[in-house]
C-alpha cells in the first residue's frame, strides 16, 4: 500500500526534529522506558527476519514461503506503521541516551554504547533502501538483499556492512542481558550467558551468509535484479 512504503520517509524526514523535541524535555528514565519497549517492538520483528535469512541456507523457495507468511504479519497496514515509528523512536532516543551516559566501564557497558551507534545507523540506511525499492516496484525479497552479497564490487561492502549489523544486534542484546540478569540459569553465570549470545550471534551470521551466496557458489537471479545492479555500474 502506497501510504505505508511514505510513512517511514515522512516520519523520519520530516517528523524527527518533532520527535526529538518531544524526547528533549523527559528525563532519562522516561527516555529509556521509551528506548525498552520500542527496543523490544524492532527485537521480535529483527528476530524473525534474520531467523527468515538464516532459513535461505535449505534453499531460496523454503526461505520465500516462510518470508511470505511472515510478511502477513510485519507487512499489516497496522502492524508495518507501528514498526517503522518504533524504528524512529529507537534511533533518537539511543542518541539522547547516548549523551547523557558518562562513563563506560567494561567490555559488554561499551558494547552496549558502540553497538547501538551502529545498529542506528544500520536501521536508517537499511530501512530506506527496503522502501526505495519498493517505492519503485521492486519486490524486496531473497534476490533484492542477495544482490549485494553475489555482485562485485558491492560484496566488498556489503559483507562487512551486514556482519557488523548481526554481530551488533546479538552484541546489544548480549550487553543488556549481562547488565539486567543478576542469577546464574543452569548454573551458567551471567558473564557466559551473554557469550553465549554472541556466539548464537556468529552462527547466525555464517548462516545468513552462506544462505545468501549459496554457499558461497553464486545465485541465479532473475533479469529484474540483474538489471538493478548493472545500473549501478
């Protein structure tokens, strides 16, 4: 629907300033409520998309049916909207945030901060190109993100743009948890639980990327997706 591929370019463009003025006067514990819940809103639906990526390493029609039930749910008139504010929400917030942290002590306190630049930046590029793209009529499935994986000279960008994303996704995730879990789950401490996570976090990316690339073999694309690339050349 044409008025939902806008809303995330006229909210971010246009409404930031808005936002970010209204975010101003709260204090920080407002601001970080705020940062907690649209956090766990962009969470499930970044969960269930890389899950959706990973799943492409059984193959790319296994990864469209799955991708296609999943868009049932993210892609609902009411549901995509609420998603793309949460998006905007996350970024400013993280930034005030940002400002009013003084001291990092510790690896998972700074990955925490780091992370959350990049997941930030990540999110706004990524984001705008998915409704660039569908804003002229491509569809952005399997072979809209695989492009940038399987064509010189865009993989020698796009492979570390998209393994910093995951990796700073579960770092994120990994630094919240080792800040807020205060017992021990089976006698494995907090410290390893969120190793773990990162851990979780380099299996998924050698999923994704040998799922995107087909293992690494190259992917037959079809002319539509082949002509998007050759126009950037």
């Amino acid at each position: 629907m044409i008025y939902v591929k806008l809303i995330f370019i006229f909210v971010f463009y246009f409404c930031h300033k808005e936002i970010f003025i209204f975010i101003s006067p709260m204090n920080k514990r407002d601001i970080k409520s705020l940062h907690y819940i649209s956090g766990i809103l962009i969470t499930i639906f970044i969960g269930l998309h890389l899950f959706n990526h990973a799943y492409a390493i059984l193959g790319v029609e296994k990864h469209v049916v799955l991708m296609s039930a999943l868009r049932k749910i993210y892609r609902n008139p009411y549901v995509e909207p609420l998603l793309l504010g949460a998006v905007v929400v996350q970024v400013i917030s993280g930034i005030k945030l940002l400002f009013k942290k003084q001291t990092r002590k510790g690896f998972y306190d700074k990955l925490h901060v780091y992370s959350g630049l990049y997941l930030a930046f990540f999110l706004v590029i990524h984001v705008s190109a998915v409704l660039t793209g569908r804003f002229h009529g491509f569809d952005t499935n399997f072979y809209y993100s695989a492009t940038t994986l399987n064509f010189f000279p865009f993989y020698m960008f796009f492979f570390p743009y998209y393994i910093l994303a995951i990796f700073s996704f579960f770092g994120h995730i990994a630094a919240i948890h080792y800040k807020k879990m205060k017992k021990n789950i089976l006698s494995i401490s907090p410290l390893v639980q969120a190793n773990l996570i990162l851990l979780l976090g380099t299996i998924v990316v050698i999923m994704i990327l040998l799922g995107q690339t087909n293992f690494f073999m190259g992917v037959s694309f079809p002319t539509e997706y082949i002509k998007l690339v050759k126009s950037f050349l």
